[in-house]
C-alpha cells in the first residue's frame, strides 16, 4: 500500500540559520553534539551560528565511512550528549544519521543496511537531529535514508523513519561561498533525485508533483547559481530543488544512483556522488527511453524541449556548460576500477524501482560507456 509522509519541520529561507539555537531547543536537545567536516570548523561558520560551545566531531569527509561514525559516536557518548546538530551537506547529515542509529542500536553499523533488511532492526529511538544545509543537492535534510562507506568499502543506505531528522534549516545564503564546482555537482545531485524519482516505478503521484516541480527549478537557476554564487534568487531556487528532490526521493530511485553507490566507497578517489550522478544521468535516461517515454516526454515539456529524445543531449550539454567531466575517464577511474563494481550495483536498492529491468551485464555496459 503506498504511503505519503512529509512530516519533519523546515525552517526556509534567506537567513534562517541564525535562529538555529532556537530549533535546537525547540527539538528537546539539551547538549547535542555538533557534526560536521573541518573545512567548515574553521570557517567561521560554527562561531555565525552560536555553535562552538557545542561538543564537536568535525571528522566528516565527502562519502562518510563507518569509522567516521564509530569516531562521532564515541565523542556524543563522551560528552553525554542528548541529540545532534548536523552542519554541511549530505556527508555530514548522513553520518549524523548513521551515528544515531548507533545510539541506541548495538554495532555493526552494517547489520541496519536496506541491503540486510535492516530497517526492521532500527526499532529503537534515534535522538532528535537538525539538519543545517550548506550545500543545495543531496536532499538529505529532509529524507529518511542515508549512506555510508563500510569498512569492506561497500557504500550501503540506511531507510527508517527514525532518520528523518527533527528540524531543517534551509538558509540559502549559507551556500553562496559554495565555489563553482561544488555548486554544480550538488546541483545535479538534486536535479538527478527529481528525474530518477519521477521515472521510479514505485506509484506516489504526490512525490511525481514534488519532483517535476523541483526539476524545472533546477535546471533553471543552475547555471546563474554557478556563474555567480552571489545570485540569492538562483541559491534559492537551486536549495528548493534539492529540498523538493530530497521529499520526492523516498518513492525511489534508479540506475543512475545503483551505479554512483559503488564508486562512492572508493575510499583513495573520494568521487563526488552529485557529479557521478550528472555523469550518469543521460546514459541512463538513453537506455530507460523506451520504458519511460511518457515520462520522459512530461520532464521535457516541463523543461521546454521540442520531445522527450531531447532530454539526454540536454543533459551532457549541461555537464558541458558546468564544466563538470565527461567521463569516468577525466574522474580518475579506470576500466580495471570497474571490474568488481556490476555486481555491487545490481544489489544496490535502487535497482529494483528502474523503469527497465536491469541485469548485470546492463549495469556493466553502462559503465563502460561511461569511461
């Protein structure tokens, strides 16, 4: 039976995050502990926001990793810490996630894994979590899931509704230091969530508005967002997107993130996962073309394409303008990388909602093609 649930809070707009101490509060947290990466630490951005009397763990790096969470968990039950406070981006949300399932939940980590049937395990709270977006892309601020690189360095994803965070503050102007390439890369992430959860085979028509809408916001404000980070109307637009991706994501994904997951845990290459998802996108739309072509037709109309054939050249010709790479090639991987990484994205969850059936020699062509 399908289930429709938006419920987390969502504090929006230009500005927002300097009320964040005020939905601490708000969330019951008394002493949470403060996520996030050490780029951010040492910003100035923690000082901004009222943050640094806050137990830290600035340990997050791009693609988190079990060790990371053992880490941050360690430092919470150290200081005693009743909830979480996640600064950053997906990475840093989706560790704080992790560590809060850890909370409560014996280790390993991987035994909660959607790969492992581990949602029926989370059964036990997960402390209250506000998510304060810097980024504009994984959605993650507003989602039920999230990722992490075990230590075998399978990237695995973690669904219950216990990992729907408390708050979000979603305050545009946090990412307008965000520079050209970081702007681009997230901003495909969010542009893949909205295209991959409308093309899902999974029914919600809920999350097919959400997602449309979010696409057509994208894929307008992304170029001004990345020419000039300054454009406050185009960050806007842009954390709208990867908000509304972030809603519409739970109906499901597809081939474009089952084929990402696996390069994601590539520990030595650390691989962005939004600019793995732009890569993807148009050889993925190109090979689902005929299983989804009433899809594909609505997202061009919504784009203002002539038809639906057009939307996988729309995509390369964007990654061109963003100067995001072209190939796996330009990203560092090679074709012996690949070798291992077809099995890995056929058991990925996202898999079994494509719109075309995929099998193992499916997921390995379109590696190929993306070298």
């Amino acid at each position: 039976m399908p289930t429709f649930s938006y419920v987390n809070d969502i504090y929006f707009g230009l500005g927002t995050s300097q009320k964040v101490l005020e939905v601490v509060a708000e969330s019951g947290c008394a002493k949470p502990l403060l996520v996030t990466d050490q780029g951010l630490s040492g910003s100035g951005l923690v000082e901004r926001l009222a943050l640094d009397e806050l137990p830290k763990f600035d340990g997050v790096r791009t693609n988190p990793t079990e060790a990371q969470v053992s880490d941050g968990l360690a430092i919470y039950r150290k200081e005693k810490c009743d909830g979480i406070v996640a600064v950053g981006g997906g990475s840093s949300i989706d560790l704080a996630k992790c560590l809060g399932i850890l909370v409560n939940h014996s280790e390993p980590l991987e035994q909660y894994a959607i790969l492992n049937a581990g949602q029926a395990r989370i059964i036990e709270a997960v402390p209250p979590i506000v998510a304060v977006s810097t980024t504009a892309g994984s959605g993650s601020e507003v989602g039920k899931a999230a990722l992490a690189t075990m230590g075998s360095g399978d990237k695995l994803g973690f669904l219950s509704p216990k990992l729907l965070p408390t708050a979000a503050v979603c305050d545009p102007d946090l990412t307008v230091s965000m520079p050209p390439g970081l702007t681009a890369g997230t901003g495909l992430d969010a542009i893949s969530h909205c295209v991959e959860t409308f093309c899902s085979t999974r029914y919600n028509p809920v999350a097919d508005a959400i997602a449309l809408d979010g696409l057509a916001r994208g894929c307008g404000a992304i170029e001004r967002a990345v020419k000039d980070g300054t454009d406050r109307e185009a960050r806007q637009e842009m954390m709208l997107c990867s908000l509304q991706g972030g809603m519409a994501f739970p109906k499901s994904l597809g081939a474009v993130h089952s084929l990402s997951h696996p390069l994601g845990g590539f520990a030595e290459k650390q691989l962005h996962h939004g600019t793995l998802n732009g890569l993807f996108l148009p050889i993925v739309l190109r090979f689902n073309m005929e299983f989804c072509r009433e899809k594909v037709a609505r997202m061009a109309e919504c784009l203002g394409l002539d038809c639906g054939d057009d939307l996988p050249s729309f995509f390369e010709g964007l990654n061109r303008k963003l100067g995001l790479p072209g190939s796996l090639g330009e990203m560092g991987v090679k074709a012996e990388d690949l070798e291992p990484l077809a099995e890995k994205a056929m058991m990925d969850h996202c898999s079994a909602t494509n719109p075309r059936l995929l099998t193992e020699r499916d997921l390995r062509e379109l590696y190929h093609a993306a070298l």
